[in-house]
C-alpha cells in the first residue's frame, strides 16, 4: 500500500519545490509516489527533474497553460492520473515530517475500514502557530487530508471556490463516510506556507 503525494507547481518557487520533495524523499517510510504538476509552462523543470533523477517514484507532468485557481486544476489533473490506494494533495510550498507516511500507514494496518486521515498543521496564515484541524470548511487544508483515491476521483476540486479543500472534504465525508472511517491523528505532520 503506498500514498501518492500530488504537488502544484508554480513558476518563480524553485527552491520551495526542491524543500517540498526533499520533505517527501526523506520519509522514514518509503512506501510513497510524488506526481508533481507544473501549473503551465516553468522554466525549472528540467532542473528540478535532474536533481532529483534517482528516485524513480516522482514523475512530473506539465499543464498547458497557467491556472490561476489555487493549485485546483493542477490538483484535479494529477487526481485523475493518480495510481496508488491513498492520496494527499499539496502545493510546492508545503511541506511534511519525515514520519508522515508512515503514521499514515500504521493507522490504516489498524483500521482497514479507514476513508479518510488527516492530521494538524501549522499554518503560515496564523503566524505559524498550531491549527487543529477539523473536517470542515474553513477548518483544512488539502495538505493534511488523506483518502483513497477512488473514491476521491470522483469529487474534483471546485475551481471557481478558494474554499475547494473544505467543500472537496465536507463532500467527500458525506458520500463515502460515517464516523468509525475517520480517524484524526492530534500531531503536527504538515506545514502550510
């Protein structure tokens, strides 16, 4: 079982992307992809993609114009082309502990009946204090949401709303969840910027 991170790309924000991977290259548990999706043409990628030429497990994809939607479109692109069981869409600019898969995993393997993971964050719009998360509008961020993949194909993000994490998770919760397919997990493993 492996979680797929889906990264937003934007041009100008090389060395966030580089810190982002480096957050997901590092994890004490390896069972992970990255798909990275440049929102339009960037002028790194070529860069980006030789430093981090090793790791088979990252692959990129490049939209054919700039979308100026918060990260949905790219987000929904590599949703739609996601191959892994879980899922947990991100922007460049994020970043996780080096245990996040893994306390991932381990709370699946101890509920199998799992939709839906998420975890607390700090937040950059709250001075990078502690946000304790909760599955609701307003309350979430896509960066520490984590649900399986089919079922999340089937609700794309809103790209017309800048609340599209908190609709995507209200939703998602309403028409695949009940309360033992929850699970909260009150530690910081996701760092919004």
């Amino acid at each position: 079982m492996k979680i797929e991170f889906i990264l937003s790309h934007y041009i100008g924000r090389t060395y966030q992307l580089i810190m982002a991977i480096s957050s997901i290259i590092i994890q004490t548990n390896n069972n992970w992809t990255l798909h990275i999706i440049c929102n339009g043409p960037v002028d790194d990628i070529e860069f980006i993609k030789n430093i981090f030429s090793k790791f088979p497990n990252i692959r990129y994809s490049v939209l054919d114009k700039h979308y100026d939607d918060f990260g949905h479109t790219p987000k929904n692109y590599g949703l739609e082309r996601a191959l892994e069981d879980w899922v947990v869409m991100g922007n460049d600019d994020n970043y996780y502990t080096p245990c996040f898969v893994d306390e991932i995993l381990k709370s699946i393997s101890k509920n199998p009946n799992l939709k839906f993971i998420y975890c607390d964050m700090i937040h950059n719009h709250y001075e990078y204090n502690l946000f304790k998360c909760s599955p609701k509008i307003g309350q979430i961020d896509m960066g520490n949401v984590i649900t399986l993949t089919k079922l999340s194909q089937q609700i794309p993000l809103n790209i017309d709303r800048y609340e599209a994490d908190g609709i995507f998770v209200e939703t998602y919760i309403s028409k695949f969840c009940q309360e033992d397919n929850i699970h909260h997990i009150p530690r910081i493993y996701f760092v919004h910027n």
